[in-house]
C-alpha cells in the first residue's frame, strides 16, 4: 500500500510556508557575546511585549525599532567613531555627501542663512552648495581660507551663519589654520563644519578645537579598502536630535553591510594611517629629487606654504597620506602616458584605500572648473594626485620611476 502524498502537515505542525518564514528566528541567544559585531540585517526588531515598543517610541526607553532610525551594527559603528573624533555622538550615512547635505541642514542652513566655504573644497560639496543649498534660498560665499586678510573680511561683511571647510583640500592639500578659523568663527557667532575626510581623527579631531560638526567620507580612509560607500558625521549633543530627526525623515541611512564594514576598518585606522603617512613622505622625497617633477605638494616638505601649521597640528612626522605632483613642462598626452604605464598605482578617482591610487584632476575632479580659474588655483595640466598606498615603499618609487621614463 503506498502512502498517499499530501501538503498537510502532521497534527500538531504548521504548515511548510508557515515554518519556512518563521523556524529559527526571533530566539534571543544570550548566553554569548559575539567578539564582533554582527551584521544586523533586519528591518524592523520586535520585543515580548507591545509595552515596549510603545515605550520606545514615546521615548521614554532607548531601543530599536525600525532600522530607518537605528540598527545595531550602525550603533557600534557610531559609537567608534564618537570615541576616535572626541565628539557626543555619531551619526553614519548612505554616503559622504548624504552626510554633509545633513550637517548643513543641522547646522541651520536653510532659506534667507548664509554660508561660508572654503575655495577649494571637494567639488561635489561645492555643487551640492550651489545646486541644492542656493537654489533653494540658502546665500552661499566661497573664500580663500588660507588667506587670514579674506577670510576675516567675509566673516565680518557676509556675516555667515554656517562655516564649511575640510582640514586638508584638494588636490593642493592645504591645510587651514583651524584653531584660529575655529576661534574666529565661534566670534562670528557661526556654526563649523569640518570636513575631516582627508586627515582623519588620527591626524587631527576638529572638536578639540570648537567644531560643530565633523564629516567623513567613510567611502575613503574609514573603510580603507575601496568597497563600501558610507559617510559619518560626529558632532555636540545639542545637536544630536536635529540632524536625527531629519535623517529619519530624509531616510539616507547606510546599509548595515556597510556599517559593519567601516566598523571593521576603523580598527586598523591607526595603523594604516601609520603606513600611509610614513610612505606618502618617502614617496613625496623621492619626486622632489626627481629631474622630471617640477613641483611637490606635500604638507611635510619645508617648502610647502602651510608646512608649518601642518607641523603644528598634526602629530610629529605625519602629514598624511596623499602627495601632489607636477611632471614638468608635461602636456596632457604626457600624463596620459605617464598614467597609463603605471603597474602598482590604480587609476581610480578614490583615495584612501589599501592600494596606492592616482587621479588626473584636470580629467575628473576640476573637470568643470574653467581653465581660468583652474590655473589660478595652481591646479595645471600636469598636475597628479597620488593617495599613497600601504604597499611596500619602494614597489610603489619604482613603478613612478618606470613610468616617469616612458613619457
Ligand atoms: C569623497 C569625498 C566626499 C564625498 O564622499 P562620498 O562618500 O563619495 O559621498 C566628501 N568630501 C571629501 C573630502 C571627499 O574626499
């Protein structure tokens, strides 16, 4: 007699879809702490009783919800980076622009406020200013920081409400005098943003010296290893509900994936901070000696303009980890060539990864820029960007000096 086949579960079992949604889920495993952080893929968390949930959203007990306003593995992430920026609180982001864009919003730049930026700032942030930030009201000025005579003036006559600058620029690497723009600032009664992207909280942490808020790309050196977009922004308490109130409203939130894996790379930030510093400075050596460079930009030589605040305000011997350069008297051909026949440095238009990366600014980042202005800045047609890698030194000022022979 065969068994006749049926859907139906035993007696007492739910049926297969029922078991195949729910089996396994939901069981609070307590007896072990994981060493890591799990990646907290789930959209919403659910309690014993309703109570709580209504606790939590009147606010009357902390707790998670919906991962629209937190998750987990986003906490931990916030908490590292509040700890390594010295800042209240953290709030992490789909992206660096995702984070600036909630920054300005909490820093109160809305409809008849105005801003003050820095000339050379990141070319999106620049058009987010102008393409979102102005066009709905919001006055926006740039202006040379470096120059204490302008900066002081614009302070003065545009009476800004909100300051935006980043701790080193780009591609020049400039680097501001931030406890005197801090302090200036503070008098003018304006909030500060920090755009600390480039120095990390290993170089420099903008809160020591008064900001309001300070921003990260976690796409670059956070996450180190050029597989995740993310962005942070670390700022003071009084703060802490405005800029959560609009992410949960705007919805820019970074995917807890990402959020484990920034986590994962802040924990060798130190050390490979360490690493870039230490090779971008012998790489930025080596051009210097180099017949076919005519110019360096790096914060650590004598000869770069701000060398001196660099030295001030970063720790001994670390300037960071990104080297302009000049290839003299070189045509666009030339650096096409140039780039072309590098083998250890990547062409790729990010920075702060494990690899060593170069980018052509004239082609990618001041792409827009008007010749004019262009050259006024310095930024010229044989002009390269390197974020120096955490390779071996010498692989990477032999693959330079191969190439620099081939054009
Ligand atoms: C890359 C970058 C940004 C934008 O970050 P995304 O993660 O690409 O959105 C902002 N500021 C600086 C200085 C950057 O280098």
């Amino acid at each position: 007699m065969s068994e006749e086949k049926s859907d139906k579960p035993p007696a007492g079992h739910r049926g297969m879809a029922t078991r195949a949604v729910h089996t396994g889920e939901r069981k609070p495993r307590q007896e072990f702490i994981p060493i890591a952080t799990p990646i907290y893929s789930s959209a919403s968390f659910v309690y014993e009783k309703l109570e709580t949930i209504d606790e939590i959203f009147g606010g009357a007990r902390s707790g998670f919800t919906y991962a629209r306003h937190d998750n987990p593995t986003t906490t931990a992430l916030e908490e590292a980076v509040a700890e390594l920026e010295q800042a209240d609180f953290a709030l992490a982001s789909a992206s660096g622009m995702a984070s600036l864009h909630l920054s300005l919003l909490a820093a109160e730049a809305g409809p008849g406020q105005r801003v003050l930026a820095a000339r050379d700032i990141y070319g999106v942030t620049y058009k987010l200013l102008l393409e979102v930030f102005a066009r709905q009201g919001v006055e926006v000025h740039f202006a040379n920081f470096q120059d204490a005579a302008e900066r002081q003036r614009e302070l003065a006559e545009f009476r800004p409400n909100v300051v935006l600058l980043e701790s080193i620029s780009n591609p020049l690497l400039r680097v501001p005098d931030l406890p005197a723009i801090a302090r200036e600032t503070q008098e003018a009664g304006a909030r500060l943003i920090v755009d600390n992207t480039f120095a990390t909280p290993v170089l420099l942490r903008p809160t020591e010296f008064g900001a309001d808020f300070v921003v990260h790309s976690a796409t670059k050196y956070f996450g180190g290893h050029g597989d995740l977009i993310g962005g942070l922004t670390a700022a003071r308490e009084e703060f802490r509900a405005v800029i959560k109130g609009y992410s949960k409203l705007i919805g820019p939130v970074i995917g807890p994936f990402e959020a484990w894996l920034v986590l994962r790379g802040l924990k060798t930030l130190p050390l490979r901070i360490e690493r870039h510093c230490a090779n971008a400075s012998r790489v930025a050596e080596w051009l210097g000696g180099h017949p076919r460079i005519a110019r360096v930009h790096f914060p650590g030589r004598p000869d770069h303009p701000d060398h001196e605040i660099a030295a001030r305000l970063f720790p001994p011997g670390m300037f960071g980890g990104l080297v302009a350069f000049e290839i003299r008297d070189a045509t666009r051909d030339d650096v096409f060539r140039f780039v072309n026949a590098l083998k250890v440095c990547v062409k790729a238009t990010s920075l702060g990864d494990v690899q060593s990366l170069v980018l052509y600014p004239v082609i990618s980042s001041h792409r827009d820029m008007a010749p004019a202005l262009r050259k006024r800045l310095g930024i010229t047609d044989g002009l390269l960007r390197l974020s120096v890698g955490i390779e071996d030194a010498e692989d990477i000022i032999a693959d330079l000096g191969q190439a620099l022979q081939k054009q």
